[in-house]
C-alpha cells in the first residue's frame, strides 16, 4: 500500500477543521448579533393549593424569619405625659423656652397652644385652648402664662374640668397638687425667671396628689362648675 501524501492529509485534516469549527472564510464573515434571552419572572411550584403543581411568583422579600420583631408603628403619644402649653405675647418667651425644658430634658410630650409670635393676643383665648386640652384627656397637665399669671389663672378656671393654681414658689407648687390636685399650672413672666420657671415646674409635674380628706375638698370645689349664675341669683343659700 502507497503511503499518503502528507500535504494531502493536512490539507484534509484543516478543510474537517474548518467546517467543525467555523473557521476560514465562515469565520471572516460578521455574525449577526443575537437578541438576549427575555427575563421571564422567577416563579416557584406551588404544592399546597388544589391545583398541584401550579406555579405563582416569587414573593418580592424573604418572609420573616418565626419569632422576629415587626417594625414597631410609630407610638403615640401618652395623654398621661403631655402637657398643653399655652402663653400669650408677654409669656412667649418663657413659654418657647419651657417647651424645649419639657421636650429634652424632662421628656413630656408638648402640645403647643401658641401664641407663636410676640403680637399681641389675648390671653384668655390661650387658657382656654390649654383648658381644653386638660379637660379632654388629650393632655394630663397644662401650663398657662401671661406678664402676672393672674388673668390666664382666671380664664383657665372656667374651662370646666380645670383646676389651675398660680404659682411663685416651690411651696405654692406643691401645695397646688398635693391639696387641690391642681392640672393646670399658672405662671407670670414677670414673677418669675426661666431658671425660677423650670424648677417650677419639674416639681409641680412630678409632684402627686395627696387625696385622703383634700379629695373631698376638691369634689367640693368641683361642685361649683355646676351652678350658674342663675343659681346663685336665686338661691343664694346654696352657695354659703
């Protein structure tokens, strides 16, 4: 048998090569680009509805692992430690400066009554929305503040449901809540200084009711909301 010639053989083996591999000319020749594959959405089986075997999507977040703590919902605030925080233009001021006392250091919650400026407003309108506040529940305490104390004190008092004590001293402010249970605390910017104000205030809000034989006084005092002027014009023996 004749050998093979070798150059026919290479030239063989390079022509299988060629069309096995897509050499040569093929080669040369730009490929036409080729469209990616479309994403289809991750889906899993579903073994546990009637129809077995059906697929649904993939849930869009890993579910919580057993036991693990829900973001907590945003809390709101306690009506047992808020305070209704009014001044009218003589008391703006403290009363900005109070509320901050109250925010950041002594922790209370502040529902501001304004006023929001040094105009001038009128003082009763800022004792009653604290009033209001108090005797709604939406607030535990109140604080009221004019120039002396003595008008908001006044206005303040015939919000029914409001016990509001004018304050200058420490003993004054304690004596307001251990006796009269007071709620609503007045102070006079004139009276009193910012340094007086928060001492005066940090006691009065951590100060208790005394109750015992003081609860029958303050029912009592409460029992005067009830009579009108009507009432005293006309029977006046009710009110001696």
């Amino acid at each position: 048998m004749s050998q093979p010639d070798p150059a026919e053989v290479r030239r063989l083996v390079a022509a299988v090569v060629d069309r096995v591999l897509g050499g040569g000319e093929a080669a040369a020749r730009p490929k036409a680009p080729v469209a990616p594959a479309p994403v289809r959405p991750a889906r899993i089986v579903d073994w546990t509805g009637p129809d077995l075997g059906a697929t649904r999507p993939v849930p869009a977040g890993p579910p919580p692992r057993p036991g693990a703590p829900r973001a907590a919902a945003k809390a709101k605030p306690d009506p047992a430690r808020t305070v209704a925080l009014g001044g009218d233009h003589g008391g703006f001021a403290l009363k900005q400066s109070l509320a901050k006392y109250l925010r950041e250091e002594l922790r209370w919650t502040v529902i501001d009554c304004g006023t929001h400026s040094t105009e001038a407003v009128d003082y009763p309108d800022i004792a009653k929305a604290v009033g209001t506040e108090v005797a709604s529940g939406r607030a535990a305490r109140g604080i009221v503040i004019d120039g002396a104390g003595i008008g908001s004190t006044m206005a303040a008092n015939r919000v029914p449901g409001v016990r509001c004590a004018l304050c200058h001293d420490e003993k004054t402010v304690l004596n307001s809540r251990e006796h009269n249970d007071a709620n609503v605390l007045a102070l006079g910017s004139q009276v009193v200084n910012l340094g007086q104000a928060r001492r005066l205030v940090e006691v009065w809000l951590r100060t208790k009711f005394a109750g015992g034989r003081h609860a029958r006084r303050v029912e009592k005092i409460m029992e005067l909301e009830r009579l009108t002027a009507g009432d005293v014009r006309a029977n006046p023996e009710r009110t001696a």
